[in-house]
C-alpha cells in the first residue's frame, strides 16, 4: 500500500466506494422485500388514470391487469389524443370483455404544455368520479392486489403521495433482457439506497397515487405540464406542500417491449440525460458503482496486482 501511486489509489478508492455501496444496496434491497402492504382503514373508490399512445403489443394484458382488481369500487379511464390512435382497438376490445369493470375511453387533443402526456392526464381528470386516483403508465402490470396496496399506503398519517418501484420484465428479444436487466441490476437497488439515505422527495412513473384535492393544491396537472419529468417533479410539489411522498411495499412489473439495441440505447440515453439534469449529485456519484468496469480500466492503464485481485473480486 506504501508503494501505491496516486493513480492507484484513486482506482483503489473508487473500487472500495463500489464494493460498500453494493453491501449497502443488497441490504436495502433485503429490508424492502420484508416489507408487506397494509391494509386501510377503508376502501376508498379509486379512479385510475391511464394515459395511452400507440400498443407495442403489450398493451392489452398490461390493461387487462388493472381490470382484474380485487376491489370493492375503481373506475379505469383510457385516454387518447386521436381517435386513429391504435390503443383505441384495445380498449373497445377491453370494454367488450370486461363489462363488470367501469371502462372509459377519453378522446381529447386539448393541450396544456409541452408534455403531451400530461395534457393527456389533464384530460382524462376531468371526467374522474372519485377522489382517490391512481395514475400508472401504460407499460406497467400489476397483480390483483395492486389498487388496495397502494390506497393502503395511501391511508398512513400525513401521506400527499404515494408512488411504486418497478421491476422489468423482459420479452423475447435480446435488447428487452438488457433493458430488465438494467432495471432490476441496477435502477431498482440504487432507487433503494437513495430511500435509505434521504427522505423519498419524487415520485416513480410506475404509480403515482393522491387525492384529488392534494393535485389541486398543487396546481394540478397543469403545474407541471411543461415538465419532461412529470412524474418527479409531482413529488417535488407535493413535498413541498409538506406532505410525505411514500414508497408503497409493492414491485410493480415494467414489461420491457422488444425493440432493437439502438433503441433502447436511445431510451437508456435520454433517461441519463433527464437524471443528470435533475440530480446532478446522484448522477456523478452512480459512476462509481460500476465496480467492475472501475476495475478493468485500472487493469489496462496501471498493471497493478492489486488491479488484478480487483476485477477477480
């Protein structure tokens, strides 16, 4: 250790960072699957807001999912900017086979900013019956379970919103497995850490569940519709209205569409991007969690044994 140059030592250091951080992040990821969901105090009706463009031909299960809830009282509201919109022939398809479920479809291009989702979700509000919504992108699937989690975290003192963590599932094709398994290697446990570090100030687009007046007193929808984030920055504002953002006990599955390799370099890249520019701490430090990487470009530029023992570690 005497003999170590300074190159050395910073590669050693960062190894070690890389080398805790994983310690700490299977100990999150153990503390959080001890978690289960608890029951609320009653059963709200729930509206759930489901904002739709296109089928990557997975849509219709991944919709299907939230019609098979086991649940006194939900409404499920489809909404779409354009009638040509091929979403459209899932939903009539899902109206037609689940008649005992209240199925709505919402046709409106009103536009309120520059996110046409949100636009899509300020639509979609307006004809929301109850106070309790659930809104859930359209990649997501969930078990029958999944609205009285959610509204059961809801329940807990003090709670403005309440949101999920993801895990992928992957198709057929070799691009959808690397996109699970970035997401259930990497996002998922260092989601978890920075809920162990700090208190949880944003929400994930996998649910986000409030009442309706907690969205009005942000704003609504109309706060953050020039936001590219939608989802973290309805945190942030609820937040601030000093009100906890919660971390339901439940995985939501994030169906991985099978697209090519470029693609999802595409969507991996423009998901950095939004990190680096909304968390630029975080953003520098998750570098040096890449242990291995860390390792084999100390190997190539030093030689050093303990460059070795590292990438065999």
């Amino acid at each position: 250790m005497a003999d170590m140059s300074g190159l050395d030592f910073v590669f050693f250091a960062a190894v070690v960072f890389a080398a805790v951080y994983w310690v700490a992040a299977l100990a999150c990821v153990a503390r959080y699957a001890r978690r289960r969901p608890k029951p609320a105090r009653g059963s709200p009706p729930v509206t759930v807001l489901k904002p739709l463009c296109g089928d990557d031909g997975q849509l219709y299960e991944n919709l299907a999912a939230f019609c098979r809830q086991d649940y006194p009282t939900f409404e499920v509201l489809l909404g779409v900017r354009d009638r040509d919109d091929a979403a459209v022939a899932v939903v009539d398809r899902l109206i037609h086979e689940f008649p005992d479920v209240e199925l709505k479809l919402v046709v409106d291009d009103r536009t309120i900013g520059t996110n046409l989702k949100v636009s899509n979700l300020a639509n979609l509000v307006r004809h929301a019956k109850h106070d309790t919504l659930i809104i859930a992108d359209a990649d997501m699937r969930v078990g029958a379970d999944y609205v009285a989690a959610v509204v059961g975290a809801l329940d807990e003192r003090k709670t403005g919103l309440v949101t999920c963590l993801y895990r992928g599932v992957a198709g057929s094709r070799f691009s959808s497995k690397l996109g699970a398994m970035f997401i259930n290697e990497w996002f998922l446990p260092a989601a978890l850490v920075g809920t162990c570090i700090e208190e949880l100030r944003h929400a994930f687009g996998a649910t986000i569940a409030c009442r309706r007046d907690t969205l009005s007193s942000i704003g609504g929808f109309e706060a953050i519709a020039n936001h590219l984030a939608d989802d973290y920055m309805l945190g942030r504002l609820v937040h601030r209205l000093g009100l906890r953002v919660v971390l339901a006990p439940y995985l939501v599955d994030n169906v991985i569409a099978d697209t090519s390799l470029w693609s999802l370099a595409l969507h991996e890249l423009r998901w950095a991007r939004t990190f680096r520019t909304l968390r630029p701490l975080p953003y520098f430090c998750s570098l040096f969690t890449f242990g291995i990487p860390i390792s084999l470009v100390w190997l190539v530029v030093s030689r050093s044994p303990l460059a070795g023992a590292a990438v065999l570690a």
